[in-house]
C-alpha cells in the first residue's frame, strides 16, 4: 500500500540515492536541480512512500511548450496556476519497489493534478525501451525528441487533456444537475 504526497526538503537524501538508481550519471538530475525542483515545483512532485520509506517519485515543471527542452533539466520556475503542459523530468522507482505497479499509479496522481489545475496534457521525453510502458498509459509517440540530455537519444510522448473536455465535462455535470 503507498501513500502519496508532495515532496518536502526532507527527502532530498532519499531522493538523490533513487535518482542514481534509476539513471546513469550523465542522466541524472544534479543535486543542484533536485533543490530547485523541491523549492519550486512542490505540486507537481509528488512521492509515493510505503512503510515510512520512499519507494518512488515523480516531478516537473509546467511549461508552455508541448516538448521539453534540454534547459529544464537545470533550471526551474515555479508552474503557473493553470494551463501548459506538466514536462516530467524524473520518474524513479527505487529497486525493492520495482515491476509492481508503481509507476503507474505516479503516472496518475500525476495526472490527477494535471487535470484538477487544467493543464493542457503532460509531456515527456524516454529512451525507446519505454515507450510501450507510456503507450499503454495513454502516451502517444511524437517521434524522436531534440533532446541530447546524457548523450542519449530520447523521443516526446503525450497525453493531451483539451480544455474543450473540461467545459464539456463541467456542462454534463451542470446538466445532470439541474435536472
């Protein structure tokens, strides 16, 4: 069972020891960015615990862009109150955690809060032994991505929630309503 939560100044140790599990080096996200994340981006990181301990996290910023670009592996600005597009940099499993779902279930908390601020959709970018696993949450497969973030090559996926939904949503809801 996990319980799920934003991140706190706490967690940084147990984070930088997931991180480096789940990337190599040149992957990873420096201690440096990690802070910035933690400082800035607090609603959209969120931790899964599980007996007291981390077992996972997912983070990233809001943008405007559909895709992310190599400058926000670094640097940070808070997200805006509504709108864009939430860019998942880091989506970490720690090893006694693995092949149970986690992953899955952070992809939607994630989501969850992407939809409740009306972003338009999440974005990301993966090597290409994960798309399956983003494909069959949802992602859809924009080709090879311009990151060079590692030396590695990386392809954009996105889930795109259309405001148009929402105001359709929120009418049928209205509708159910009054009636």
């Amino acid at each position: 069972m996990y319980q799920f939560r934003t991140v706190n100044e706490r967690d940084l140790p147990e984070i930088l020891k997931i991180e480096s599990e789940g990337f190599t080096p040149e992957e990873a996200a420096t201690e440096k960015a990690l802070i910035d994340r933690i400082q800035n981006i607090k609603d959209t990181f969120i931790i899964a615990e599980s007996n007291g301990e981390i077992a996972g996290y997912v983070n990233g910023p809001v943008i405007e862009s559909m895709y992310i670009t190599d400058d926000l592996f670094e640097t940070i600005e808070p997200n805006p109150a509504a709108g864009g597009y939430i860019a998942i940099l880091g989506l970490v499993v720690a090893k006694d955690y693995r092949n149970q779902g986690l992953a899955g279930k952070l992809l939607q908390q994630l989501e969850n809060k992407a939809k409740d601020n009306q972003r338009e959709g999440i974005t990301l970018t993966c090597k290409a032994s994960f798309i399956p696993f983003y494909e069959k949450h949802g992602y859809t497969n924009d080709g090879i991505s311009t990151s060079e973030h590692g030396g590695v090559q990386w392809f954009n996926l996105i889930k795109q929630f259309t405001l148009k939904n929402f105001a359709k949503q929120q009418r049928s809801f209205l509708m159910i309503v009054i009636l």
